[in-house]
C-alpha cells in the first residue's frame, strides 16, 4: 500500500544504512530515472514523515512543503501515569461513569478476533459500520471490493506476520459497537481502522472506550507505541503526546509537469491554511458534505 490512499505514512522503503548515506543528488537522480522509466511529467509524494525511528526519510532532502494533516502517537510506557498525563480528574472520571452506563445496558466484551470465521465477520462489520459514518459525512466510501478484498487478505495473515491485521473490537450482549484494528509490528501498534455502530450505546463513547482499553493492553504487554495515524481526530488529541509533521512534494521531472503540480502544491497550502482554522474547517466540511449529496 505504500504511497496508495490507504496507507498512513507514505514513506518510501529504504535501509537504514542506505537512507542515512544518501544526498539529495543521489534521490534526485533516482527519481528522475524512475520518472523516465515510467514516462512520467510529474512525481507526486505526499504525507512523508521527515524521519522514522531515528532514520532520516531521504526524500526530504528534495523540495518539499509542510502537509495539510500530521500523523499522532502514544509513547507507551505505566499506563496509569499515562492516562492521569493525558486526561484531567474530571474527564477519568465522565469515562468511568460512561462504562458503568454501559455495562448496566448488558454484557459488554473487549476483545480481538481470533479465528479465521470471527475476523472475516468483524471485518465486514467495519465494512459495514465505516460505510454507514462515510454516508452520514457526504463522502465517498473508500473500501471498494479490491480494498475490502486487501484486507481480508491481512486479517487471515499468520499470528506471527507482523503485518497481520488484528481486529479489536466493543461488544454489547454480541453486538459489535467499534472496532479499533491495526498491525502490531516491533514495539509499534499502528492503528488501521476504526469503525463506530449506530444508536443509543453511542452516548456512552464505546469507541473512546475500547481505544483506553486497547492502550493499557499495550502498556501491559511492553509495547512502546501506540500510533494513532494520520489526520486528527479528538480521540487522537485526547491521547496523542507524539506529533510527526509530514511533508509533501510535487516535483516536476519534465516541464509540462509543472501543469500538474503548481496547482497541486497550491492547493495543498490552501487545504492547510483551511484545516488550521476550525471556522473554515466546519464550513468546508459542511459544503462538501452538501455536494456529495447533490452528486449522490
């Protein structure tokens, strides 16, 4: 998936050894061949980290701009002095009397899909769920058949890949309330998916629920971060004490290329600039929620 829409942090694959090594006339010289092997006008790289675990991302040696979206991460380590970190008195508090709500509704499980049968089933419950939030947004769903099919083929993955996807989910007396799904690789959770079902349960935060459930598993288990993805969210400013700033490039390898990406690069500052500012944020939002639903 890399560099496709549906990955997070569109970094490129490269050595340690070699990514320290590189200058930016050995990553230009690479990209342009690339470019001319695949006649390409234009190459295109957006939401790149400026490093990972200590190593630099080469690529950031080439022009490059700020992203409109950073990427959040948990550093895992004592759970309770994380969470009484990370959440007030009073808000501990709210979350403990949203799960006691719940477990008064019924019988509430945390868990992970084990078998073959109860991941495909959890996963087309996300499938589900996801297209019903998409729908409820005005926007396209973006799990397609070849997408949906990608995953599946993740989640059936052996236990000791670690790119397996591992499907967590909240239940209420069977029924499936969120789901919080990722790939545990070294001592990185990565969050994938997240999904949220309809209804009453929802007051009570199941979500936000299953996601603390799911870190302090992770502190539990030695685990050292807990990443939570691309793009903010409030569950991600809740608990995020670890921000990468992303950058995108839109470089042109031939001059027509230039057609493509000054607007490109254009854009992507103004997306920036309206994502900075909660005000234009609501509105833009509301107006592509209003033009999804006239096209649909």
């Amino acid at each position: 998936m890399l560099g496709q829409d549906h990955a997070n942090y569109s970094m490129g694959l490269f050595a340690p050894e070699a990514a320290r090594a590189f200058t930016r006339t050995d990553m230009s010289r690479l990209l342009h061949e690339a470019g001319r092997q695949a006649g390409a006008s234009a190459a295109i790289l957006e939401s790149q980290p400026f490093d990972w675990d200590g190593v630099p991302n080469p690529f950031a040696l080439l022009s490059h701009q700020r992203a409109p979206n950073s990427g959040y991460a948990v550093k895992l380590d004592g759970f309770d002095a994380l969470y009484e970190g990370q959440f007030s008195k009073r808000s501990r508090q709210t979350v403990d009397r949203k799960e006691r709500r719940l477990r008064d509704m019924g019988a509430v499980e945390y868990g992970w899909a084990e078998t073959r049968d109860n991941r495909l089933a959890l996963l087309e419950t996300f499938f589900t769920q996801k297209s019903r939030q998409f729908a409820a947004m005005g926007v396209k769903d973006v799990f397609d058949e070849a997408a949906r099919a990608f995953y599946r083929d993740l989640a059936l993955l052996p236990d000791d890949n670690p790119s397996q996807l591992r499907l967590g989910f909240v239940a209420l007396d069977g029924n499936v309330l969120a789901t919080f799904s990722g790939a545990l690789c070294h001592d990185r959770m990565g969050v994938m998916l997240s999904s949220l079902t309809e209804g009453e349960e929802q007051r009570q935060s199941p979500g936000g629920l299953l996601l603390r459930h799911q870190i302090e598993e992770a502190c539990t288990a030695g685990v050292k971060f807990f990443d939570l993805g691309v793009g903010q969210a409030r569950h991600k400013d809740e608990w995020n004490n670890i921000v990468y700033p992303l950058f995108d490039s839109f470089i042109a390898l031939k001059p027509q290329g230039l057609i493509l990406t000054l607007p490109l690069a254009a854009a992507a500052r103004v997306k920036g600039v309206i994502k900075a500012n909660s005000t234009l944020w609501a509105v833009a939002q509301d107006l592509r929620k209003r033009l999804n639903s006239r096209d649909g």
